[in-house]
C-alpha cells in the first residue's frame, strides 16, 4: 500500500531556533574546539507520523544544525575546530529519515532537500573562509544523508570495529540519489575515483574500515578503544595549527523582532506581504536615516539580511503557491552606501568578515529559490550596493524613468564580487558574461547615483518605463507571470540565472538536484509500488526497467 502523502502542517514552519531550544543536538565549548553532538530524539519529530530512529533526521533537526552553524560563528569567535559527533552509542546518522519522505509531498521534499544542501554548504563555507575545521567523528552506523553531512566536514574519522560502515544507500535501497550533495563530494571534493564511486554508491551495506579509507572515503580509521583519544587528539592538533588572530568579541545573535499578520509578517526593515488569490508576495526593504557601526545583532546590515533569509524562508515553506516574489525599497541611498563603505573599510574585522559572508550567504538563498523574483526600482527606493544584489539576483529590474521624482540607484564595492553567487561569480559578472568591459564600465561609476536613463546604459535594468506606462507594464507583466507554468518556469529560472563555469555547489544544486527533482515523481521511486514508497515493508518494489 502507497505511503498517502501528507499535507503541510497547519502551523508554520519556523525557521527561528537557539540553542536553549535544541531537542537535537546538544552544543558545548572547550577553548577553541567545539562539539557538535547529534542526538536525535526519535518521538519528537516536526510532523506527527514518523520516529526518527537511529539519529534520522527531519527539517527539524536540520534547523537545529543550521542554528548552530551559525552561532559557532558569530556567538564564539574562539572557536578552531567543531568535532560532529553522536551522542548515541554505535550510530553516528542514519540519513533523512526515510518514512518522513515517504510520507512527504512532492514539493516538502524538495525543499527540505535545498534546505539540508544550504546547511552542509554553510559549514564549507565556514572553513572556507572563517578558518573553522570540521572534524566528523563517526562512532557507528554512517549512512545516506549521515554521509553526506561528514562529507561536508574537512576531515571524517571512523571507527574501525569489523561493524561501523560508510555508504550512501539510496540508489539500491530507495531507487533515488543521495540528495544533499554526497554524488558531488564524491568525485568533486574528495577525489574518489570514479569507478570506486560507481561500487560504494550501489552497495546497500557500504564500506568499513581500511578499505574505506584506502577508497578515499574516509580521511582515518581508529579501534575502538583508541578512536575517542584519536579523534580528540587530532581536534586539538587543528587547533593548535590554526593562524593566530584576533577572535573579536562574541557576538550574540538575538531573536528577530517581528509582527505577524493576516497576510504577511512585519520586522523592524523588512515587510512581508502575501496576495493568495494573486500568488505573488511583495517583499519591502527599509534603510533607517543613519547607521553606525556597532558589533551586536543591532548593526543594520547584519539586520537587514537576517529579516530577508527568514522572510525567504518562511515563503519557500509555508507559501508554495506563490511563485512571484516583487522586491521593493525606501529609504536613503546615502545609508546604504554607508553602511557598504563600513562593510569594505572595517573588513579585517572578524565580525564584518562573518556579516559580509552571512549577507552572501542569504542571497544565495535567493538565487537558489524557485520564484521568480521582480525588482521595481521607484522614487524613493535605496536599492543601492548590497541591496542592489538583491535585485541583481531577480529575474528582471524595472526602474522608472521619473526624473521629476528622482528616481536612482548605486553601486559600491559589495557588487564587485564580495558577495559571489554559488560559482564563485558575481551577479554583475554573470549579467554581463559576454561583455566583460561592461562589468567594469559599470564598476566605474560606483559611489555615483545613477538616474534610469543612466541605469538604462549601463545595462543594470531591464526596462525603464516612464511614469505613463510604469503602471500597466508592472501589471501586465506580473500577469503574464503568474499565468506561466510554474514546473516550466522553475527550469527556466534554474538555467538562466547560473551563466558561467561550473563549480561542486553549482553542480549539487543545478544538476543533482534537478536529476532528484525528477526522480522524486517516477514511479520507480515514489509510485505505489516504488523502492521509497516499499520501504520496509516486505514486499519487493517493482520496478519499471525502461530507461527514459
């Protein structure tokens, strides 16, 4: 019998977490080595339906991660290494939790998916760029999306007891892909031979021991009664190894002010505002008259954006039937350059460093949204260098041609690549990839305001309506939108906004994630006798053996 797919849940999914909040993972400190120990209580799922076993895990459990993740950075600046551990004896992770996906919607899986894939790319991009090593420490059973997230660590340790294994399981067990980007790390990241990636990843039963590492698939294999002294000893050797800098002050990250109404929510600079029947949301941007420099949650730019990923979030979620998000703006220019010039002149700092990262971050959030995104540019907006990456991450910009009102944008140092989309490129690169001497003609009038005729010439705009027609070709053109498929349109999206070479993100989630996508609905996987749906159960699956 067919596993009925569930609907959302009626209460929305929040986003927002603590550590005091945790029901998952358990957070502790000592000196510059943090542990992150996974504890996956198995009768508290987000949704009623499914046990997470084993330490499976849900969104639930991924925001947890992600909340930490986060924290690690901003609230403990001390902080060198982050061992990934179990706290449950002979079981590191179990993966996603298979019954939670079988029971899913097409589109919660997909999402939670994207959500998991941002999370492991988050910890890359903390040792990446703030100098934070990621141990995984696997004490047991290491399978699926377990993998996968000890692939996203720098080093992954498993403890060699003839029992505990490494695999990635999906493809014979479930007939679908290891979904968080473990196909990629593979052959990407870790250098695992092809043909070596083509047997692990069709063994059910995975992997042990020193043939795991030999393979490439594991970085060092302890005995059990060595691997906690191992392990520890090599987090401390990390530590030790780490460049001295100043740490800075910790920085505690607050929970985000905001009012929730009938058809959207309100924070201090961002406002939310859903039309169901129309199936677009507008999403506003406020810049307050001055900013100053503070090192606390309070600091706008840093403000700003942690509103924005939660209202993008809430909408990927909660409102999946709106498709078209229109982005607005007010306030001062001036602000918004300022606030640029603090980000560019103060960025040795640790804590402007981490700001300019987490404002990339959240706008990757966006590039990898499917919805389509408008950006109306109108007298009064600011969307001026790191807000005007967000409209430079829209499908299209309209700017009105009102030069009586006065009607500008700008640009500053944060749109020369100090926000890079998910290959590495900026969204001005991206725009003009066939015409680089127009990306820096455009750089070239950075700090000036410029008017849209001026927008217009530089290429930075899609159309410059004047005030006449501004207001029947926003309508005609957000009708003619909502009108489209929306399937259709999230290829088409997915396809355009990525010009350039390929890197292992670009690839995990432009195209794993499209194969999954389409996996996700073939009766081979999700049918009512397919190897997801059949899970568990002891009946065989039965498979379609055309290949399409």
């Amino acid at each position: 019998m067919e596993i009925a797919a569930t609907a959302l849940p009626t209460v929305p999914v929040r986003f927002e977490t603590s550590p005091d909040a945790y029901r998952h993972w358990k957070l502790s400190f000592d000196g510059p080595i943090a542990t992150l120990a996974m504890d996956v209580q198995e009768d508290e799922p987000l949704r009623p339906g499914y046990e997470l076993k084993l330490n499976s895990y849900d969104l639930g459990v991924d925001i947890e991660l992600a909340d930490a993740v986060q924290r690690i950075r901003f609230e403990h600046p001390e902080t060198r290494v982050v061992v990934v551990r179990s706290a449950k004896p002979n079981v590191f992770c179990a993966g996603a939790n298979i019954y939670m996906l079988g029971s899913s919607t097409h589109g919660w899986k997909v999402n939670f998916c994207k959500f998991t894939n941002e999370t492991r790319c988050s910890i890359e991009d903390a040792s990446r760029n703030s100098g934070i090593r990621f141990v995984a420490a696997l004490n047991g059973t290491t399978a699926g999306g377990g993998y996968e997230l000890a692939l996203a660590c720098d080093e992954i340790h498993l403890i060699d007891d003839g029992n505990s294994a490494v695999s990635l399981p999906e493809v014979p067990l479930l007939g679908v892909l290891p979904g968080t980007g473990g196909l990629t790390r593979l052959v990407d990241k870790r250098k695992v031979r092809r043909d070596r990636a083509d047997v692990f990843c069709t063994l059910a039963e995975g992997i042990k021991g020193q043939r795991a590492a030999q393979w490439g698939l594991v970085d060092a294999v302890h005995p059990r009664s060595k691997f906690e002294e191992k392990v520890a000893a090599r987090a401390r050797e990390l530590a030790s190894a780490a460049p001295e800098t100043d740490c800075g002050a910790a920085v505690r990250l607050d929970p985000l002010r905001v009012e929730f109404f009938s058809n959207g929510r309100r924070y201090d600079f961002v406002t939310l505002e859903v039309d169901t029947k129309r199936r677009i949301a507008a999403i506003s941007l406020r810049a307050p008259e001055s900013v100053k420099f503070v090192r606390s949650c309070e600091f706008w730019p840093l403000q700003i954006f942690r509103e924005l990923d939660d209202a993008i979030l809430h909408l990927r979620a909660n409102e999946m039937e709106i498709g078209t998000v229109v982005f607005k703006s007010s306030g001062p220019i001036d602000t918004v350059l300022a606030a640029d010039r603090i980000l560019e002149d103060e960025r040795g700092d640790r804590f402007v460093r981490e700001v300019r990262l987490f404002i990339a971050r959240v706008l990757r959030r966006i590039d990898l949204s499917s919805r389509s995104f408008f950006a109306l540019v109108e007298p009064g907006s600011c969307f001026a260098g790191s807000l005007f990456e967000i409209a430079l991450a829209s499908d299209r910009i309209y700017m009105k041609d009102d030069p009586e009102a006065g009607n500008f944008l700008a640009l500053s140092a944060m749109n020369g690549g100090a926000l890079p989309m998910p290959h590495g490129l900026s969204r001005l690169q991206v725009r003009f990839l066939g015409v680089p001497d127009d990306c820096t003609r455009a750089m070239g009038r950075m700090g000036e305001k410029l008017d849209a005729g001026m927008a217009d010439g530089l290429g930075l705009v899609t159309f410059a309506p004047d005030d006449l027609d501004w207001d029947d070709e926003i309508r005609i053109a957000l009708e003619e939108r909502v009108a489209l498929s929306p399937d259709a349109l999230t290829g088409l999206e997915a396809n355009l906004r990525f010009a350039g070479a390929e890197n292992a993100d670009s690839k995990i989630y432009g195209r794993l994630s499209a194969w999954q996508n389409w996996i996700f609905i073939r009766p081979n996987a999700t049918g009512e006798r397919g190897a997801l749906t059949m899970y568990g159960k002891p009946e065989r699956p039965i498979l379609d053996m055309k290949r399409v």
